[in-house]
C-alpha cells in the first residue's frame, strides 16, 4: 500500500500541467533526508540565568517600544522585565549576559503557514529550519511539513520540543485523509473518525484544500471544534463553488490562507467564477493568470456588500494569514528572480524549481505578460482594502510565508510578508503584533488559555528576536542579508541591519553562525552540480 500510494504522489506530480514532461528522477525513488541532529556548539543554553541585557523592548501586543530594559530569563522561562537595568547582584551571578545596548528586542516571529521542502528542491530540513531561525522565526506551523504516510511531521516536532535539533517550535497540522491508513475521507462519519485519530496521535489542527463535499467538511470542523483541533484552509478553485470563504467560516472554520474564497463570496453578477470557454485549471499559467481577473468580477471596496462580508468574518472571530509575499513574483518577474540572497542562500535545485516549468507547483510564469503582472497589482490593491479594513474593525490577521515556491525563500520570505503587511496599511506596530502575538493566539485558540508566546511577559518562553537597528523605522534591517545605506559622513556603502540572535526556549543562536551554515550548505550543492 505504502509503494502504491508513492506511485500515486508521482503520477499526480505528473500531471500537474496538461503539458507535463517527465520529470528527471521519479518522485517515488526520492526520499527526505533525516534532519540534523543539533551540535554541541549550535547554541548556547539554556541557562539557570540569562540576562539580556539594554535592549529597547518591542514586547508584541502593539505597545510602543520601551527601554532599556533587561529581560531576565531563567531556564526557558522569561523571569522578569527591569525596566532601567537589573540589579548589578543579578548581572554579576548570571551564567550568561547577552549585551543589547543600542539593539531591539521582541518576541520570537511566529510564521503561521509553513511547509519544509520536498527530496527535489530543498532535501535537508535543517536548510529551512536554520532559515527561519535567523530571520528571528521561533515558532511555525507546518500545514504541513510533509505529505503522505512518511509525514515528519510529528517525528520533527518532538525533537524541536527537546531541543535536539536546531529548529523552531513546531505544531503540525494535518490534511483530510493524509497520513492515516484507512483511505479517503468521503463521508461525515470517516471525517469525524480521521480527526480523532490525528488528534490523538498529536497533531494540532487541520488544513483543508477544498476538496471535501459540503457535509463532510462540516462534520470534520464540527469534531475539530469539539476536541481541540485548529483548522485553516486554502480554499481551492475546484471546490469554491460550493464553499466559498463565507461559507466554510459559517461552518466553523478557524482561519483563511491565502486569497481563495473571499472574491468569490464578493462577486457581484454571478453566483460562482466567469471563465474563459478555453480555460484549464491544471494549467497552471491559466489557473494564476485568471486569479487576478477575478478581482474585476467583484465591486469595490466601501460598497455595501464588502461591508456585510467583513463585518461577518469579525463577527465569527476568523482569523486572516494572507501569505501575500508567495504571490509577489506574479506582480514583477523579474525582481523575484534576482532577489539578493538567492545567490548565496538559495539552493541551486530550489533555484531550479523555482524557473518556469509545467510540472512544478508554482512556476507558473511561462510566458508572464506585462499584462499579466499589471493585472497582479490591481488585485492586490483589492486585496490589501479588504485585510486593512477587516484589521480596522478588529479581525485578527497573522504572518505567513508560505516558502519554498515561486522564489520565495525559507526566512527572507517571511521578512518579505512584514513588508507587504505595512504595504497593506497595517502600522510597523501592527505588523510586528500579527507576527508575534497574532500568530501566538490563531495557533493557540483551539487548545484554550493564553498562549505561553508571542509577547514578552514574565512567565512567558523564552522566545526572543534581537537586531540592532529599529525594525519599526525600517523593516528591511530584519532580512538576513541586512540593509545598505550611504553613509552620509564617509560617503561609503554600508551593510545595517540583520537579526544578531535569535532566542527559542532560552537557547541563545547567533544569527550570523545560522546564516553561515546556510551558505556552506548552498556551496556545497553547487559543487556537486559542477
């Protein structure tokens, strides 16, 4: 059954594109590697005392910074927060004082919407793992880390709670069917049978693609809801028709991913999608490309029924994690193409995925048009009018990166999806707040009380991010490869900027040391391509 179901993932991967060429090594014969188990030099602690110490404080719940401050943390607990300095008995019996003089603290990052490669172009999940870590990435929901019966997911999970690997905190959610040995999930009752067994084999939550029928999807948010199970879903275009946003948040859903199902619960002419007669779904440059025609079927932002629709998603409490970035590319090409980092950070196979193609997943641009990227953008303003506005009224939008498609890659992504949040019009506080305690709460929601991160509070985990520029000023200082700036003095080129440690559970990583492993991970791919 277990090869059966391998064969059955190739061939899907197959026939992604109607034009499908084969692939170079069958997907069935490749295999994730095992992660690497953590060093003994990779990270220092933690500690019975850790102080950090003169930082200017971001604590997370959209309070203006403070400082300075020393944060006391011991084990990987937060201790306490004295504000003007500890008392010099405390720093001189610390095991360790991390100087932040000058620098910026805040809660670890939470990125919300994560998946960890495939065998074709990102094999070690150490690659991403590190990644995040040094974009100041401590917590990250797999939706999910993996496919299939082999799903790492679980096995990763614990081994980031025992900290013997180097890795955020991970929670697990699983897709309908997935992972299970009993087949399909068609019907209510196998919907209700699924989420008790994944529930008690330790996953978090759910993420749904769309492709239940209306009365089983019900029944899995139904029992999901009853025993404490997430839910989030990409609202695919192949089950929209029949549960469009509004519907599957009438029924219970916890959170929207992505784009998929809002403009169809706005159109204003018809009751589903209009689509050209010679449109195909499984062509994927048609599939993006008509996306962003869709926002033309909609009305306008202010008009009465996109003020009923969002008042609706506030009212049932959903929560909203756009991924902006990961559709980036499709506004401009060209500059996703020749992102700073991919040279040093991106893998040369991601690289390869990520060129235009008919079989990979998201590299859908094979003959992107001016036309088609301008189409891009004037979906996204439409897009930004309806998460800004759902965010003025109080709904709850969270940060997530989506990585490792459409060149977005693991870490700079998710710094990439806090810019596009400010560009949505969510103030520098607001983003850091949907990065930090935003994402804390959507993941914590379904397990009921405060989540024990996402701010910095005593009594929290001891998650923490440090850079020494202002990220409010300046989000750009929190991408791995820093900002350059003139300086006005010297008249030079200058490198700011860059996370210098990053906190998980009170273990102390440098940033810089995680970046570096990156890059000698990426040289060595390319010397085995030569």
């Amino acid at each position: 059954m277990k090869s059966l179901r391998r064969a059955l993932a190739s061939f899907v991967v197959l026939i992604a594109s109607p034009l499908a060429a084969p692939l170079a090594v069958p997907l069935a014969a490749q295999e994730m590697e095992q992660v690497l188990p953590r060093a003994a030099d990779e990270g220092g602690g933690p500690y019975a005392t850790l102080i950090i110490r003169g930082a200017t404080m971001i604590d997370g719940t959209g309070a203006p910074p403070e400082g300075p401050v020393d944060i006391v943390i011991e084990g990987n607990r937060i201790a306490g927060i004295a504000r003007g300095g500890a008392p010099q008995s405390v720093i001189d019996t610390a095991d360790r004082v991390v100087d932040a003089n000058g620098m910026y603290v805040l809660p670890g990052f939470v990125d919300v919407h994560g998946h960890n490669g495939d065998p074709g172009k990102a094999p070690q999940p150490s690659y991403g793992f590190k990644l995040w870590l040094a974009h100041g990435v401590t917590t990250v929901r797999g939706v999910g880390f993996g496919w299939g019966p082999d799903d790492p997911s679980l096995d990763q999970k614990r081994k980031s709670e025992a900290n013997t690997i180097v890795a955020p905190r991970l929670y697990a959610y699983a897709v309908p069917g997935d992972v299970w040995p009993q087949g399909v999930v068609d019907s209510p009752e196998k919907g209700r049978e699924w989420a008790r067994w994944i529930k008690a084999r330790g996953y978090d939550g759910i993420k749904f693609f769309n492709n239940e029928d209306p009365a089983t999807l019900a029944a899995i948010l139904d029992e999901s809801n009853a025993i404490g199970l997430g839910s989030v879903a990409h609202l695919g275009q192949r089950g929209v028709a029949q549960v469009d946003a509004e519907k599957a948040i009438e029924l219970g859903l916890g959170g929207v991913t992505h784009f998929y199902g809002h403009f169809e619960s706005l159109l204003d002419s018809s009751a589903s999608p209009q689509y050209p007669a010679d449109y195909n779904y499984l062509d994927e440059q048609a599939r993006f490309a008509w996306v962003a025609r869709l926002a033309d079927q909609v009305g306008e932002p202010g008009s009465e029924r996109w003020e009923e629709y969002i008042d609706f998603m506030v009212e049932e409490g959903v929560t909203l994690s756009p991924t902006f970035n990961i559709y980036s590319a499709s506004r401009d090409v060209m500059r996703a193409r020749n992102l700073e980092w991919h040279e040093k950070y991106t893998l040369p196979q991601l690289m390869d995925f990520y060129a235009p193609s008919l079989t990979n997943h998201g590299s859908y641009y094979h003959d992107w048009s001016s036309e088609d990227e301008i189409a891009w953008r004037n979906f996204y303003r439409k897009w930004f009018d309806l998460t800004r506005a759902f965010k003025d009224r109080g709904g709850r939008v969270t940060a997530g990166s989506d990585p490792g498609y459409i060149y977005q890659t693991w870490g700079f992504a998710y710094i990439g999806e806090l810019e596009m949040l400010r560009e949505a019009g969510l103030t520098p506080l607001e983003v850091i707040q949907a990065a930090t305690m935003n994402g804390a709460e959507e993941i914590w929601q379904s397990k009921g009380g405060n989540p024990p991160f996402g701010t910095i509070k005593p009594g929290k985990l001891a998650d923490l991010v440090i850079v020494p520029e202002n990220p409010l000023a300046n989000l750009k200082v929190l991408y791995g490869t820093g900002h350059a700036r003139l300086n006005r003095e010297t008249n030079q080129l200058e490198t700011v900027g860059g996370v210098r440690w990053t906190v998980k559970d009170g273990i102390v990583y440098d940033a810089h040391e995680l970046l570096a492993d990156v890059a000698a991970m990426v040289e060595g791919e390319k010397a085995k391509q030569q």
